[in-house]
C-alpha cells in the first residue's frame, strides 16, 4: 500500500479543518431545512451521491483514482458504508426535530463513547484518567438529555429526536472502532470514495418508503448538500497531511459556535443554559481524551481523517 505523504504545516492544517467544520455544519443546516419535505433516507441519498464527483475530481489530482477505485477488503467497506449510513440518516431524521446547536451537543459524545467500545470490542485498558473523563462526559449528555426525558415540559416528537441523535452518536463511535482496522489494509482514498458509493446504493434502496418530489428550490438545497457535504470532506481529509490530529482534533469543537450562529439567524434557535453547561462537560471530556491518547502516543489521524461525514 502506498504510504500517503504528510508535512507539517499547522497554519494550513488548522484552516482547513475549521473551513471543513463550517462546511459540515453549514449542509446540516441545508438537510435540516429540506426536513419537512424531504424523508431522511432521500436526504441521504443527494448527500451522497453529489458528493461523488467532487471526491473523483480531487482523487484524480492528487493522482490517486486508481487506488481509491481499488479495495483491499471489499465487505469492509461494505460494514463501513452500512453502519455509517444508517448513523446519517438517524443524524438526518434528528435534524428535523431538534434545534441544530442540540443535535451539535449531543454529537460532541462521540470520543466519549468511541473510548467505551474500544474497551469493550478491542480491549484497550482504559485507566483511571480516561475513566473519570468518560464519566464528565456522560454527565455531560445527561444534562443536554435532561429536558427531552425528565424536564417539566415534555415534547414527545424532541424526545424521538433525541434518541435519534444519541443512537447515532452511538453508531458513528461504531465506525471510528471500525476504522481503526480498517486503516490496517485500505488506504484513505478508497475508504472516502467506497463510503460515497455505498452510502448512495443503500440509501437508494428507502425509495419505496416514501420518496418525494421535491420543488426546484428543495431539489436545489438537496444537491448543494451533497456538493458542500464532499467539499466538506475533503477538506478535513486534506487537513490531517499538514497537521497532527492530536493538534486538530479540538478544532471539532468550533461546530457549536457555527451551530449556534446557523440556528439563530436561519431557524431561530437558541441554545438553553442547560444545554450549553451540557455541552461545555462534554467538550472537556473530550478535550481531556484527546489530550491523554496523545500522551498515549496513539496515532489516529488516519481515522479521523476518514471519519463519518458530519450531519
């Protein structure tokens, strides 16, 4: 396998991450403004398959078309593409009933739960550090969670959502596991482009479920979604070459900011005081995660660098 090349420029890797992260919110909000029209395995579908010219495009600049259209272990992508798929689209279902910065909370527990299956499914030890981080965490979630399941006001319909949102934070830990093998045997390149392609089969396969045709002006936020969703992608690829994921992964955390502006000026939202005390717990937990695998000395940039599109 062709070992990818990799230069220390954080100036430029940081750039790109943040523009990428603006990006992945900005199609969140596309997705969730077509949500009362479109059903989310449609929505899944736009985002995925325009999101394949564009992923072409860049592999054949960088001269790599051959390698991404050539799997090592084809039924990996296929685990890839099944898991990742189905964690979009209860991302997609979600987006339709919660506030954008909400479902932005809620998916900030993603490492949390990343570091609990790789104990279970992988057995890495995790020591006394990383457990009392995953506990601030989960505290976390549970204060952003509170209003859906025990506040005064329930809302039936949020309650889904967030369940939705949290099953698929939970699947999205699912992929990181599964990539870290993954990352073994394919290349960057073929893991980007596979994800596409079968993500495109599969949500294809919801079309009896329920399909709609959208107005010209839906249609167009649908395939700007997935224009902006592959941009997105690649870009938070390209980061990863020109800084250490140790040093970019806290930039992740810059999607509440845009989340909070998206959702204010577009939707009329605003984030509650619990739900940002939430999700300043959750932020520090997976801050102090990333912080202690660095000190670890675990390399994972190629895993992030391949990580479930943001939704």
């Amino acid at each position: 396998m062709k070992v990818e090349d990799f230069s220390s420029r954080p100036a430029l890797g940081v750039a790109l991450k943040v523009c990428a992260i603006l990006l992945f919110t900005c199609m969140s909000a596309i997705i969730k403004a077509t949500a009362d029209e479109v059903p989310p395995g449609q929505a899944v579908f736009f985002r995925s398959f325009f999101a394949i010219p564009i992923i072409l495009l860049w592999l054949a600049q960088r001269g790599q078309l051959s390698i991404g259209l050539k799997p090592k272990n084809p039924m990996a992508h296929v685990w890839r593409g099944a898991i990742g798929t189905t964690a979009m689209g209860l991302t997609f279902a979600g987006l339709g009933l919660l506030p954008l910065p909400e479902v932005t909370a809620i998916g900030f527990a993603t490492p949390i739960f990343t570091v609990l299956l790789a104990a279970f499914m992988l057995g890495e030890r995790i020591r006394i550090f990383r457990i009392s981080a995953v506990a601030i965490g989960l505290i976390g979630v549970l204060i952003i969670l509170w209003p859906r399941f025990g506040g005064a006001d329930l809302d039936r319909m949020a309650t889904i959502g967030a369940l939705l949102i949290l099953g698929a934070t939970l699947l999205r830990s699912l992929v990181q596991i599964h990539l870290r093998q993954m990352v073994q045997t394919e290349h960057t390149a073929a893991i980007v482009f596979y994800f596409s392609l079968t993500a495109s089969i599969l949500s294809l396969m919801t079309f009896p479920f329920g399909w709609v045709v959208p107005t010209g002006s839906t249609l167009a936020l649908l395939i700007t979604a997935g224009l902006v969703g592959g941009v997105a992608q690649i870009l938070v690829t390209s980061s990863y070459r020109f800084g250490a994921v140790s040093m970019l992964a806290p930039y992740d955390y810059t999607s509440m900011l845009f989340a909070i502006i998206l959702g204010y000026f577009i939707f009329d939202e605003l984030p509650t005081a619990m739900m940002l005390a939430g999700s300043g717990l959750v932020i520090a937990a997976g801050a102090l995660v990333i912080w202690r695998e660095r000190q670890l000395g675990l390399e994972r940039g190629k895993v992030r660098a391949v990580s479930v599109p943001k939704s």
